[in-house]
C-alpha cells in the first residue's frame, strides 16, 4: 500500500539531503507505518524551481489539454479508491467508510475543475474612447504552494490544487508532517495522469513553519493557499506581506449548530450526529456549540445524548467503526481541557466524559450540557468528540451568542418557519450556512469562511478565481477620433 516515502520533486523521487527521515505513526495503534523524507527548507526550494520552470509550458496548453490530464487524474484516483481510503485510515485514524468518502470528494474537486478549466471567460468592454478597445483576459497567478492539514489528507489536497492546475499553475504542496503517505501517492497518480514533470511536486519534512518560510519567502511564488489554524494562517499572512502574494485562507471555526423550538426535532440529532461526529470531530465545520431552545431542551439532550452513546469507538480499519482516534497528544489534551474547565464551570456531562480503552489516543463520544459562553469550549474549537449544548430563549439572544466570536465559517440552523430561516441565514455572520441540514461540504458550492476564519473560496465556480489574475488591455487603433465618428 505504501509506495512512496521520498518527496516527489520535478517527477522524480528525492531523499533529504541530509538523508534525514522521520517516522508517521497510526494514531490507533501508536505504531510506525513508515519512515518519510525529511526535508530541510533548502531542499524544499528545488521544488520552486522546479515548478517555476515547468509553469509557462504548463499554461501554454490549451484549456482543454489541461482538462483531460485532470479528468485521467480524477479516474486514477477513482480506480485507487480502496488503496487511498486504507492509506488514509492508517496515517490518520477516520473509519474506513469516512476514508471511502473522502476519496470520492477529493475526486469531486478533480473532475469539477477539469470541467471549469474550460470555463474561464474573458470581456470586452464598451471603451471609453471612440480610437480604443478594451479587453479583459484571465491568466494564471504562476507557482502556487499548497500548505495542507492532516485531518483530510486528500480532500484538501485536491480541492487546492485541481483548481490551481486547471487555471495553468503549477504548485508545490506541503502536506501536514502526520499525513504525507496519501500526498505522496497522489502524486505518483498524478505522474501517471501525465502532469508534465515540475507542475505537481511534493515537499515531506518535519519543520513546517521552517519549510513554510522558506516557500513563501521566495518571490517565485505568486500564490499561497492553506488550510489549517488561525495562529499559523495569520503567520502565513504577514510572511506573504514581503512579496505581496496572494492567499487563500481556510482557518478555524467555532460553528454554532442551532435548533429552534419549531424543528424537526429527529431531523435535527440526526443533522447534529453528523456535523458534530464527522471525522471525531476534527473538522473546521464540525458543531462546536449547539445552541436549542428552551421548549425543546430536555427532549432534545435525551434522544441526541442516547444517539452519541450508542457510537461504536475503535482502530478505523475495523468493520463497524464510527469513531476513531484523535490525531496526537496535543489534540487529545486539548479535548480533556476543554471538558475539565466546562466541568469546573457547572456543565453536566451526559454521556462519556473520559478517555477511551481502545488506545492512547481514543476519547468516548460525549456530550456536555448546561454550557455557558464563558467556558472554553464555547470561545475555541475543541477539534474532538464533545458535544456541548447551551439552552436559549429567543432568536434575537441566539443570533448575538452564533456571532460572538472571532471565527466565521459555517454555521447549522434547525427551523421549519421560513421567515426565521431568512432571517437566520441574513443575520450569521458565516460563509457557509446550512439550513436544516447538518453536511454543506460539495465541490459545486463555494467553501469558505468570513472575519478570522479566513479569505478566499475553494470549490464551486468561484475556486478557479483565486487562480486567476485579471489583466486589462487598452488597444488603440490608430485613428483620428474625427474618422470614428
Ligand atoms: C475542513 O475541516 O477543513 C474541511 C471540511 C470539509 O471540507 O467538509
């Protein structure tokens, strides 16, 4: 299952320089699956080049030359989906279901942006001289590197780079340290689509912010995207000031899940289940504070507290797992934080609340109730397992509580009176809205959020934008403006 553990630079296969490796573990069993390239900032620049070289011929292809290697891509991936979603599962711990859906979604942005490389439109417009015309073409931005996290290895992969690749860029991706099996082998897929040598390479190593610095410090590089927290986004930010890149930021969340009295209550635990459950918990979008109303507050802490204690925990590579582990120690310790300081405060734990036999890493599914807005787990992403549930009165005191945060990316609302979902979906100062629905994530609609959640949309019709410079022409003709008239 593992082919490649050396970096993938210009097509070919690199070990460090210093001949350095460092080991991935599976989060489920603690053990070592493989020794990877350990890149040092120097060695990750030769990626640059190399994608700097390859970018001009790349664009030079027609749009719909790029489109075909994409669409032999988004096929590889497909024809490798058992292979990718075991690899997946093993460097990062999501059941093996969820690892099968991350390979079809990480598809899904492959093929959607083979289909918009042939999409991308110029204007002319009306001059504003009789002797003039004016014309607006698009032009990819040039080498893009990709800073990716571990919690979808894949998913976040493609959903930067099909983009950047349809537009005519060439990038270098710079996968989380916990997860560079699965960008490896992407890669190699990659290779065998035919992306010519250079336009996609892969930079392993354990220095993140060093290698981070190092890419972006570098004025070859026309474009960053990242997905990952808000402390490393901004970091990334000012580091892109000095040569005035462009950035797309896809930071943390603090997604509040609201359920009014008027909803569908069954419809809104089995929307709360997946929102809140997906992938452990750790994902930007994932309910970090579910707000109910007061009229159905006790019913809905049964039914959803007797839901989560029914979740089978364990090694994601075992049938019938829903909930695997945590990542590493920090995300763990994060978690036992959070509850300790809820539990400190006055919060009641309904169910769980402790770690769990399966392996160092497991958490037991949990939900916390009476939270208050002062506790932790309501001003930070607990990126776990907990589910905690705060009781409101009215839809004025709920709206002021989602919006109290510094983060802006996707919020849940549970409503069947259609006024108060437009008024709802108005007033949550969020990118993304889901109404009546716990899942947004699709490659056809913009992904995103707005304040310190981050900048830029990836998906949908606009992600090919981020990719695009805008460049205007000002012919003239040559004429007298007496002969026009
Ligand atoms: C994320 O957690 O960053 C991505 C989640 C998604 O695409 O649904």
């Amino acid at each position: 299952m593992i082919e490649h553990t050396n970096a993938c630079i210009n097509g070919v296969w690199v070990a460090a320089s210093s001949g350095a490796t460092f080991a991935v573990e599976n989060p489920a069993t603690g053990q070592t699956i493989a020794q990877v390239a350990d890149l040092s900032a120097t060695d990750a620049l030769s990626a640059v080049d190399a994608a700097y070289t390859a970018q001009s011929g790349w664009a030079k292809r027609t749009a719909k030359e790029r489109a075909a290697v994409l669409r032999r891509w988004h096929q590889l991936i497909l024809s490798e989906q058992e292979a990718l979603a075991q690899l997946i599962t093993l460097e990062m711990g999501k059941p093996l279901a969820e690892s099968r859906g991350e390979v079809n979604y990480g598809a899904s942005f492959v093929e959607w942006f083979a289909e918009e490389a042939k999409r991308i439109y110029g204007q002319t417009i009306a001059a504003h001289q009789p002797t003039q015309r004016l014309l607006v073409t698009k032009q990819p931005v040039g080498v893009v590197v990709a800073i990716t996290p571990w919690n979808f290895p894949l998913a976040m992969i493609t959903r930067k780079v099909s983009p950047a690749l349809a537009a005519g860029c060439s990038v270098v991706i710079k996968p989380s340290e916990e997860t560079p099996l699965t960008a490896l082998k992407l890669a190699h897929l990659a290779i065998e689509a035919g992306f010519p040598a250079g336009v996609l390479n892969v930079v392993t190593g354990l220095d993140a912010p060093a290698i981070g610095e190092a890419l972006i410090a570098d004025s070859r590089v026309r474009k960053v995207t990242f997905t990952g927290s808000t402390a490393v986004g901004k970091r990334l930010y000012a580091q892109s000031a000095a040569t005035v890149k462009k950035l797309s930021l896809e930071l943390g969340g603090n997604a509040p899940f609201i359920v009014m009295d008027d909803a569908d209550i069954d419809a809104a635990v089995e929307g709360a289940m997946l929102c809140k459950f997906r992938n452990a918990g750790q994902t930007c979008v994932c309910a970090n504070r579910i707000f109910v109303q007061a009229g159905i507050y006790a019913d809905f802490v049964s039914r959803f507290s007797a839901r989560v204690a029914a979740l089978q925990v364990g090694d994601g590579a075992h049938a019938g797992v829903e909930i695997g582990p945590l990542i590493n120690r920090d995300g763990l310790a994060k978690v036992e934080a959070h509850l300790a300081d809820a539990v400190a405060q006055g919060a009641r734990v309904e169910v769980g609340g402790t770690r769990h036999s399966a392996g160092a890493l497991f958490f037991t599914p949990t939900v916390v109730s009476g939270v208050t807005p002062q506790m932790r787990m309501a001003q930070e992403e607990t990126f776990g397992p907990v589910a905690p549930i705060y009781c409101f009165n009215t839809e004025s005191e709920v709206l002021a509580l989602a919006n109290a945060t510094p983060y802006g990316l996707a919020a849940y609302c549970y409503t069947r009176n259609l006024g108060r979902a437009f008024r709802m979906y108005e007033g949550l100062e969020y990118g993304i809205v889901g109404m009546n629905t716990g899942i947004i994530s699709t490659e056809v609609a913009p992904f995103g959020g707005v304040k310190e959640s981050g900048l830029g949309r990836e998906g949908g019709p606009h992600g090919i934008d981020e990719f695009l410079e805008v460049k205007y022409g000002c012919f003239d003709l040559g004429l007298d403006p007496e002969e026009c008239r």
